[in-house]
C-alpha cells in the first residue's frame, strides 16, 4: 500500500510540473493553486518579513493595480497608434504635444539615464503621467474624435480615471465606495469608444 501511495504522489508531481512548463510556455493561468501559494511569485527572502495585514492589502490592491496597468498601457498603444497612422512615425515632433510635457519627458529620460538604471522605452510617450496622456488627446482633439463620441465625457472620464490612480498607484487602500466606483469609470472608458 505505500508503495503505491508514494507512485500515486510521485505521478502527481509529474504530472503537475508538465502542467506548470505549459502554464509557462503558453503563457496560461490554469488556476491550479491560489496566486499567493504559487512558488516565485512573491520575494520569499522579504515578503514574509511584512505583518499580514500589510500582505492582505497587498493582495486586494494587487488586482486593482493589475486592472489599471492594462488600462493605461493600452490608452498609450491608442494614443502612439492612433497618431502614427494619422501623422506618420515622427508623430511627437509633427503633433501638438504641449511643450511642458515635452519638456517633463525629456527631463524624465535625462533623470533616468543620470541614474544609471536600464531605459525604459525608447518612446516618449512611455515617459508622460496618465494625466498627460489626456492633454495629448485633448490638444489633438480633430485625431481622435472618430474615436470618442465625445470630448466632455472624455475629459469626465479621464479625470476620474486620474483620481482613481492615485491611491492605486501610491501603494493606498481603494475605498469600497471606489472599487465599485473605478469599475463604473471603466465602463465608461470603453463606451466612449463605442
């Protein structure tokens, strides 16, 4: 009988590392364990070293925080899509990028090589705030409004949106009132496009 309970557990862990290579492989969640248990995906050398209230808010944030780089990486790939195909690859210098936010993106690639840290894009517009990425909008208003239906919600939308990142990005708790609220606010982000 205990042989074939330690073949039974040693097929088990076979079978469990080929599902885990192809979880890797085709970049796949199978959901097989809970995010928190999964090896490597927390520092095991100081993660265990924060109280667990601070790990729990962690864990909550975690998903806010994952929704709101998706959302922000994306209007990025619109704003740097929609500019190229409507001005060409040189679309930074032929549009009309207010010159302080030039200016902050030059200065934040300046501070970023100063610092000696690896670069972290070749694009400018990675190096603008979220909030900088609507004054792009907003001055380029005649390029995207086949995108938007409107200007007012967008400027509504993106203002929210805006204040919404605060918290989420600040490493602060979202109250349960902007949970509710930032999952509206998205909303409202794809109905602008529709």
């Amino acid at each position: 009988m205990d042989d074939k309970i330690k073949v039974f557990a040693f097929s088990n862990q076979m079978v469990e590392r080929a599902l885990d290579g192809i979880e890797k492989g085709l970049q796949l969640d199978l959901q097989r364990t809970d995010v928190s248990e999964r090896a490597g995906d927390k520092d095991q050398d100081y993660y265990p070293q924060f109280t667990l209230d601070i790990r729990s808010e962690a864990k909550e944030m975690a998903v806010h925080y994952e929704l709101f780089y998706c959302l922000e990486v994306s209007i990025r790939t619109l704003i740097k899509d929609k500019m190229k195909s409507e001005l060409g690859s040189d679309w930074w210098n032929l549009s009309e990028v207010p010159e302080p936010i030039k200016k902050n993106v030059k200065d934040n690639i300046q501070r970023e090589l100063d610092s000696s840290f690896t670069q972290r894009s070749d694009d400018e517009l990675d190096y603008t705030t979220f909030g900088e990425l609507g004054d792009i909008v907003r001055k380029n208003w005649v390029h995207f409004a086949d995108i938007f239906y409107s200007e007012k919600a967008f400027n509504r939308v993106m203002n929210s949106l805006n204040l919404l990142r605060g918290p989420i990005a600040h490493c602060s708790p979202l109250a349960e009132d902007e949970v509710v609220r930032l999952k509206l606010t998205l909303k409202d982000w794809f109905r602008l496009m529709e």
